[in-house]
C-alpha cells in the first residue's frame, strides 16, 4: 500500500497497539487468541525493567484462565496464602503498631474469595507478568517491534495512519491499521493526540523506588505479606505518610517507595544515600544491601470521561491513573482489554456494527472513575493512622517517637490511643480487602439487553463485599459444575471465543432456537444445557441457587463473562427472542 507522503509500501494490519504493558500487552494476547491480526509497538527495548505492578487480583487471573496461561501466571508467582500479613511498624526489625490480614487471606473473608471465583489473587511483578504476556501474544500471532515509538497518527474513515520511528536506525515509517490502541501509560501520547476528556490532576506527589536485594527472612518469615508499612521520621512518602518495603520476591528482594515534596528539584540519591535509606526503614543500620536500581514516579488522580474516539481507544493507565493503593491499576487495564478485544474482532469479523465499539467508553469509562477515586481515597485514609497517633503536629523527631510510644501506656490517653487504633485499621480493609471493588463491576450500555429487572441491593457494604447476581450487565457468577470425573466452574463454560447461553434441561428448546440464530448471525453461540445426565451437571446444586432464573430459563452470556440478557422462563419463541436481543447487543438494531 503507498502512501502520498512518499514513505512507501506501509505496514498494515487490523489492530495496532502502542505499549507492551498489561493493558497492551493483553490486548496483544486476547486479540490473537481471537485470531485478529495486530501488530503491538513500545518505544522501548524489553517489558518492564521494575516491579512496579504486583497485586493480580481474581478477575485478572480470569482473564488469564480464560487466555490458558493462568498456569503460567501461577508458576512465577508468589502464592496467595504467603500475601497476607501486612505490617504496620516503626521499622521491619523494630516494632509492630499492628498487622492486618489482607486481600481475602482472613479466615473470615478467605471463603468469601473461595466461592467467588475458580482463581485466588497472587503477587507476581510486572517484571515476571509483562513477559509472560508478550510471549503468548507472539506465539499466537502478535507482530511485536521493540525500539519502536509512536510519532502521531491520522483516521479517516477506513483505518489509522499511525506514523512511528524505529529508534535504532532513526527511520520513520507509516503502519496502515483499521483500529487503533493508545496503551502507551500514565504519559500516553495517543491520549493527548486524541484530546480524550480528562478530569483530576497529574503529579500531586512525588515517590521514589529503591529496589534492592537482602536477606529478610529472619523478621518477616512469620508474618508473611507482600507490604509493610513503616511510620518514622521522613518515611513521608507520595502524602501517604509512610515509608513502603515491599516484597518483590520472598524474602530477598525488595522495592522500598520513599516519598519526596515534588514541588521541590527531584531528589539525586547515589548508592550510599540509597543504602541509607533501606537500613532506616529497616531498623538494620549494618545488612548488607545490594541496590539494583531507582526510579522517581508521580502519584496522579486523573481519568477520562471519554476511552475512545472514532477508531482510536485508549486503555490502561493512559486513562485512569491514580496511586497503587488497592492493586488496581494493572488489574483494570487488564480488564480493558478483555472488554475491548471482543468487541473488535466482532466487528472486524463482520458478526457486529461498529456501534457495539462505543460501549467500550459506556462501560469502562465508569469503571475508571470508581477505581481512581477509590485508590486516591485510601492514600488519603493513612492520615487516620498519623492523626490517631498524634503525629501530625509533632515538632520534631523526640516528639514523634515520644507519641507512638504513649499507646503502650496505662493511662487513659494510651486507652484512647489503643482503641483509635482498632477504627484506624478497620478502616483500611477498603484499600486491602475491597472485594466488590474488585470484583463487582456493573456494566449498563446498549450491549447489554435488560430483562426488566433492577440490580439488587446490596446485603453488605458494596465495595467490601462481591455479590453475585446474573442480572444483565454483572459477571457471570461462579459456582463448580461438571462431571462424576471434572470439576469446572461455570465460568470455564463461557469462554471468550463465544456467546454462550445457560440453560437445564426443562429449557432444551433454546438448544435448537440458539443454533439457528448462531448460523444466520454468523455469531458463534453455544449452548449449556446443565442437569443430570447432560454433559456438565450442577454438582453442588449451587447453580440453582445463583441462577436466579427457572430450570426453563436462560442466560445469555457474552465473550467478555458478563451476562448480556436473560429470560426467567421459556418463552413461547425463544428464536425470536434470541435473535432479536442479540442483534441488539451486536449493535445492529433494537431487540
């Protein structure tokens, strides 16, 4: 294909996407496990050179299950039993303001992640995740060019031009793209090309990684977590009011995150400066520490109103950019692109209208906005724990140390101080334990076909607790069904290559009505049928329970395992009904 700027033959491909991080990088994965042609560009030589995201919550792991490399995922990661304990203290070797069990690890809350989900939340870095992700996608088909940077792009009605610079030799060069995708970070370019509607503000604290290696084995082998938090003199870090040590690896490599006033120079810190800084969080002015890099970051509440415009969608922390609090940045952007992918290929395929495209920005567009809001939220909670411990107008060092030593007191200071406490770290379940934040999310847009019912109130607190339902527009719940020898959850049923439609055996009249509206769609769409003497069987009878339909009913359940529609019974032309509610939701008309 030539192009009039003289260039020459371009590349050209389906979906180009700009970054290799979680969001682009799955977005690589999930297109070419969809059979669409991409091509993924980074500007830069390999994935991530630092830690940086860690926390893999149970919905990305979903998504990883449903990819078929959640397998891979769990080989390099650190195991959810050994995530827990985390860890207030004046230092690591010091003493212990007090622990809380954290991400479901509560005996109390660690059934409320079992029946959530076939998948427990794991640690694995972005160090370990981004490769495992960028392989798949290459093997599977993904053209990926390192070195290769993203100058400008102009759409038209056909496609993109996006116009990219190979950063070895200088050349620059045009690819040719029907859809393209901004997953370029936090400094997203596309983004700002594409005058995407942004609201908050950028930069409202500075923070510094120290990553590092020690052996720390000795004072957090009993308490293992994946986050301490150290409350001492200067530890002040992004206006958290903490230092951070986090583990990377257990137990001898670590990321420490010190905070800096952002208004001021950034801070120059060399080796020695360096290790100073890890034996003071430490409490061990003489380990032996080997650092192995830093790194400067902003702590940011900004997100975008709009994820897309034309054939141009933006993904990842190019549209929601906040603090790590909560673990939910990689986790999202992951999410992104589950919700996105199916959608492109269905209309690249032909089977969709380009209008099922808009509900990208419909659906996710909110999802941004909670979890920014909500990360930023619990940065600002850690002032709790200062204003209970009376630091925040303490006058100097003595002063600070003199305060946190009062709640060990037998006075009735030291009993208020000790029972303020207890509130400051329940309060912090909404950043460590937000199972319905994480798992909750609702979608409402023309890709999803109301039954008529309203979503359910919530029993408990909404973002502590997940709820399962099958109204249209929430995930599909999970429960274990199968076979006297196989055990699957329900979500294994609906894989992302499909449509898929639940129904027992009193409504295997949808078996015929679904196959017919598959071959004239030309949609893939399959149907469950789940009872006794069928392939997949309701084990526990817990189907029955979370169904919230009747045995005759159906639940329609799209690529991306949220339920599009339902009916409670057999209707009396489920062809009908079937055809028109998933013309609708594949954006070609009203149902």
């Amino acid at each position: 294909m030539e192009f009039s700027d003289g260039t020459g033959p371009a590349a050209t491909t389906d979906v180009l996407i700009v970054g290799s991080g979680p969001a682009g990088a799955a977005a690589a994965l999930l297109l070419s496990t969809l059979d669409i042609p991409n091509i993924m560009i980074t500007k830069y030589r390999w994935t991530a050179n630092t830690p940086r995201a860690h926390i893999t919550n149970q919905r990305a792991m979903e998504v990883f299950r449903d990819a078929g490399i959640e397998h891979q995922v769990l080989a390099d990661a650190t195991p959810h039993d050994l995530m827990g304990d985390t860890v207030f203290c004046t230092s690591i070797a010091g003493e212990e303001i007090g622990r809380i069990l954290t991400w479901g690890t509560h005996p109390g809350r660690h059934g409320d992640y079992e029946l959530a989900s076939p998948c427990l939340p794991v640690d694995i870095p972005q160090t370990y995740l981004e490769p495992i992700l960028v392989r798949n996608a290459t093997e599977r088909g993904t053209q990926a060019r390192f070195s290769t940077e993203y100058l400008s792009h102009r759409q038209d009605a056909d496609g993109v031009d996006v116009r990219v610079r190979d950063r070895l030799t200088g050349q620059e060069y045009t690819i040719r793209a029907r859809y393209l995708i901004g997953a370029d970070g936090a400094r997203s370019q596309v983004t700002e090309d594409l005058g995407l509607p942004m609201r908050g503000a950028m930069d409202l604290a500075g923070s510094m990684n120290i990553t590092f290696r020690a052996d720390l084995s000795a004072y957090v082998g009993n308490r293992p977590s994946v986050l301490y938090w150290v409350i001492q003199p200067g530890s002040n870090v992004g206006g958290i009011g903490a230092g951070l040590v986090r583990m990377v690896r257990p137990w001898n490599e670590w990321l420490i995150v010190w905070g800096y006033d952002i208004n001021q120079p950034a801070p120059v810190v060399d080796e020695a400066a360096a290790v100073a800084i890890v034996r003071s969080l430490l409490g061990l002015p003489d380990i032996d520490v080997e650092i192995t890099g830093t790194s400067l970051w902003g702590n940011n509440e900004m997100y975008a109103t709009r994820l897309h415009e034309g054939r141009v969608f933006c993904a990842g922390d190019a549209v929601h950019r906040h603090p790590p609090s909560n673990g939910l940045g990689s986790n999202t952007s992951i999410q992104d692109s589950y919700n996105l992918a199916w959608k492109l290929a269905a209309v690249l395929r032909g089977q969709a209208s380009p209008a099922l495209l808009d509900t990208y920005t419909t659906e996710r567009a909110p999802v941004a906005e909670q979890i920014v809001l909500r990360a930023n939220r619990s940065s600002r909670e850690f002032v709790q724990f200062f204003e209970v411990l009376g630091l925040l107008d303490a006058k100097d060092e003595a002063q600070m140390a003199a305060r946190i030593e009062e709640r060990k007191a037998n006075t009735p200071a030291g009993a208020a101080k000790r029972a303020a406490l207890v509130s400051a770290m329940e309060l912090k379940h909404y950043e460590f334990n937000a199972h319905g934040v994480e798992l909750g999310q609702f979608y409402e847009s023309a890709a999803i076909v109301t039954d008529g019912s309203t979503r359910p109130a919530p029993t408990r607190d909404p973002e502590l607790f997940y709820e399962p339902s099958t109204v249209p527009g929430a995930r599909l719940p999970h429960v274990w069904v199968g076979d006297p020898r196989t055990r699957i959850s329900t979500l294994d049923l609906a894989p992302m290559t499909r449509f898929t439609l639940l129904t027992g055996i009193a409504g295997e009249s949808w078996v015929a009505a679904a196959d017919k509206v598959a071959q004239e769609l030309n949609v893939p769409l399959e149907t469950v049928v789940i009872g006794p003497g069928r392939a997949v069987t309701d084990l526990y009878y817990d189907w029955a329970r979370v169904r919230e339909v009747e045995e005759d009913g159906a639940i329609l359940v799209r690529p991306d395992k949220h339920i599009g529609w339902r009916s409670a019974r057999l209707v009396a032309d489920p062809y009908q009904a079937l055809l028109g509610v998933l013309t609708k939701i594949l954006g070609h008309g009203a149902a």
